[in-house]
C-alpha cells in the first residue's frame, strides 16, 4: 500500500515537472516570436533615422529672391532645388533662409545665428539691395567677405557658392560696373565656384517678373533654379 502511494506521488510530481518545463518552453518560444516579429519594425524605423541624419544640408542665404518674395515658398528656386535632388535621389536637404529686404550688412550680422545648424553647401545670394540703395561698394564687398571668412571659419569643409549680381543703370556706369565686378573679385580671391549672374534669363524681362519688376514669377524662378543648378551640381 505504501509503496503504491509512493508511486502515484512520484508519478504526480514527474508530471508536475514535465508541465512547468513544457510552459516555460511555450513561454520562451512565445518570447522569441515577438522578438522575431519585431525586431525588423526597430530596425526599420532605426535605418530610416540613420538617412535621414546623414543628408547633407545645402543652406541658400540671401534676400527676397532667395525668400520666393511674393510666391508660395515651395515655388521659390531653393525648393524647386530640393525637388531635383530627391528626384534625383541624393542625399540632400535643402535649407531656405532668405529673408527678404536683406542687406549685406543684414547678413552679416545674422549669420553666426544661421550657423547653428551645420551646412555642408553655402550659397550666398546678397547684394542686390544694397546696389538698390546705392550703398557703399566698399562697404557691400567688406560685408560680403565678412559672411564668407564666417562660414570658413564655422565649417571649413564647406563648399560655398557665389551668386553674382546686377543692378541697374540709373546709379550711373561706374557704380554699376564695379558692383558686378565684386562677385568675381571675390569668387577669385576665395576660390569660390561663382554664378555670374543669379537672374540671367529673367532679370529686365516684364513675363517673367511681378508687377514691380525686381522679383521673378513661379515661371521666373523655375529659370533661375535651372540657372543655379548648372553650378551647384559641380560641386555636389
């Protein structure tokens, strides 16, 4: 009799193990399904913020032009920049930061605030107001110098763009001609890649600019982005 109760406890609790031991495994395997399911959403959503963080950012800095003065900013010619390169799929993020009415002296003093954020391609769209002002030349040249020694200094593996100028006549032909010659003087002294001029095409051409005759239309602008790019893709 004893004997038999010894066997039915023994028997009992062998079984007891079998199941404690049988849960655990569906509990460990159950374990390892999840982590399986998982596992590539994590990674997914990690390789995701990985490229997003390795773009490049190709800052243009300059006045209303470079705003999209008077259009949609998706239709101004940094955005349309930015639509090439995503067709084109590069690794490129396009920063807009023209702020319209800008002078060279403007610039200047914001540019260390517009640094903040590392950059990787500078394109420097001023000056044009301050021929509209008959400013200083050599106040616009010292000034536009100033904005490229800072950006070397933040960033010297930068690559920046010059976007070259043009004012009209009525300053008289000295004025005029020396204020286009600054952006090359500069290009050549800094070794600066250079857009001779940033509204060939459409600057002086009533179609392509609104009603007050400086700021290009969405047409416009489509132009000078088309201007903009045979320069920025050498240097990409």
């Amino acid at each position: 009799m004893i004997n038999t109760i010894k066997q039915t406890l023994s028997a009992f609790v062998i079984g007891g193990m079998l199941l404690i031991q049988g849960c655990s495994s569906n509990s460990s395997e159950k374990k390892n399904e999840e982590a399986t399911t998982t596992a590539p959403a994590t990674t997914t959503a990690s390789s995701a913020a990985s490229t997003a963080a390795q773009k490049k950012t190709i800052l243009f800095y300059g006045n209303s032009i470079t705003a999209g003065y008077g259009l949609d900013p998706a239709q101004a010619f940094p955005a349309l920049i930015g639509k090439r390169l995503d067709s084109l799929k590069m690794d490129y993020k396009v920063v807009n930061a023209g702020l319209s009415g800008e002078t060279t002296a403007g610039g200047k003093s914001r540019i260390g605030w517009v640094l903040r954020q590392p950059v990787d391609v500078f394109v420097l769209e001023l000056g044009g107001n301050d021929g509209l002002r008959g400013v200083s030349l050599a106040s616009t040249r010292l000034n536009l110098q100033a904005i490229i020694d800072t950006v070397h200094t933040k960033y010297p593996d930068c690559k920046i763009i010059l976007a070259g100028m043009q004012v009209p006549p009525n300053l008289g032909t000295d004025y005029t001609q020396e204020f286009k010659g600054i952006y090359k003087e500069l290009a050549t002294k800094n070794k600066l890649p250079l857009i001779p001029f940033l509204l060939d095409r459409v600057g002086g051409i009533p179609r392509l600019n609104q009603p007050d005759g400086i700021h290009p239309t969405a047409e416009g602008h489509r132009i000078v982005a088309e201007t903009v790019w045979q320069t920025l893709k050498t240097v990409l």
